[in-house]
C-alpha cells in the first residue's frame, strides 16, 4: 500500500516542485508514492476559461495529452513508469525550460522527451487515445471528491485507505526542500491533513518559483 498519493497535472509548475519534495522525501524515508492524475484542462473546462487566457488554456490542452501518455506508461509498466515519465517531462518543461513544439506538434515533442529520457517512445502515440481520457477524468474526480472544488494540483493523500487518510489541495511551495527540512516539512503538513477538522490553511502570497 503507497504511503502517499500525489495528483498531478504535468504542466503545473507548482505541481512539479512539491512532487520533488516528495520524491525526496520518498528517498528518505523508504516511502511508496502512487501517481495519479488530474487534469487542469478538465477543471478549467467545466467551470470556463477566463477571456484571453489563452497561454494557460494551451498549456492544460498539453498536459491532458501528457497525462495520456503517463496512464500509457502505468498501462504498460506500472507506477514506476508514470515517474520516471514525470520526472523526464517536467524535467523539460520546468526545469529545462524547453517548451517548443507544446502547442504546434505535441506528438514529436513528447517523442523526443522520452527518447532523450531513455524511455519507450510508443507511449506517445496515446496522447489522444479517449481510453486514457475516461482514466484521467476519474482519477481527477476521485481528487475533487477528496478535498472539494475550486482547487488545482497538486493534491496530496496521506496515508490511503488508512483510517487517518487525509487530503490537502498543496502544499504549494516555491522552492523544494532537502533533506532534514523535507522531513519537517512532511511532518507538519501530513499531521494537519490526517488531522481531523482541519480544513483550510492558505495564503496568497508567493515567493518566485526555484527549480534548483
């Protein structure tokens, strides 16, 4: 049984640096992450776009192509194939910074991301496959029925199908902490969401994304 579940939308920068948190953490700790999906286009779709938010609508239409291709790598080799997919992607996107070729041929720039990453390169051919799409619509309706509406990734479970199972929206950091501060950090977010009654804990202040 995983440890943590961690919803995740690939286009999401936010996303991407809590999830190398909690892979760090996972290191430490010997923990069992199961990746699941969620899908900022399908969120944004069914409440409406705001008008001429375009760069973030294309982005969400990515990364539902992207999420296909990750429910083709659990398909073919399981939960370690969804991360070692996520890591190779949000590694070029975030990281990298490479993002030419999203919105004009996502087939041949998923292709490439994961030839370079060393990974089977025929997942590719399943970001349009609808079988995949009915996976991320209810695996992003499992994470809505967890913590409510009006969220974005990540979204985190601790502890599934424990008695003490809690789910947050976040946490949203700007920068990934290492070693002992990860695990502090873990300690402190995991009590509050296995913790009962707690339901909200925000602030909209951000500092500017770090990648490092």
């Amino acid at each position: 049984m995983a440890d943590l579940e961690f919803f995740f939308d690939p286009g999401c920068p936010w996303a991407w640096v809590t999830s190398r948190w909690v892979t760090e953490v996972g290191k430490l700790r010997n923990y069992a992450v199961s990746w699941k999906f969620i899908s900022l286009s399908m969120i944004n779709t069914d409440k409406g776009y705001n008008p001429g938010d375009d760069y973030h609508k294309m982005m969400h239409i990515f990364g539902l192509k992207a999420l296909r291709v990750a429910s083709a790598a659990r398909a073919s080799a399981g939960n370690d194939a969804v991360a070692k997919f996520y890591t190779a992607i949000g590694t070029t996107i975030h990281v990298e910074k490479n993002r030419e070729g999203i919105d004009t041929d996502a087939h041949k720039y998923l292709t490439d991301v994961l030839r370079r990453h060393s990974l089977p390169t025929e997942w590719a051919n399943s970001l349009e496959d609808e079988t995949h799409t009915a996976v991320i619509r209810y695996e992003t309706d499992l994470a809505l029925s967890r913590t409510g509406k009006n969220v974005g990734t990540p979204i985190l479970t601790f502890k599934p199908g424990q008695p003490t199972e809690g789910s947050f929206f976040g946490p949203v950091i700007s920068k990934s902490p290492r070693g002992d501060e990860a695990l502090k950090l873990w300690d402190a977010v995991e009590t509050i969401a296995t913790t009962s009654g707690v339901a909200e804990l925000k602030r909209s202040l951000r500092a500017p994304l770090d990648f490092s």
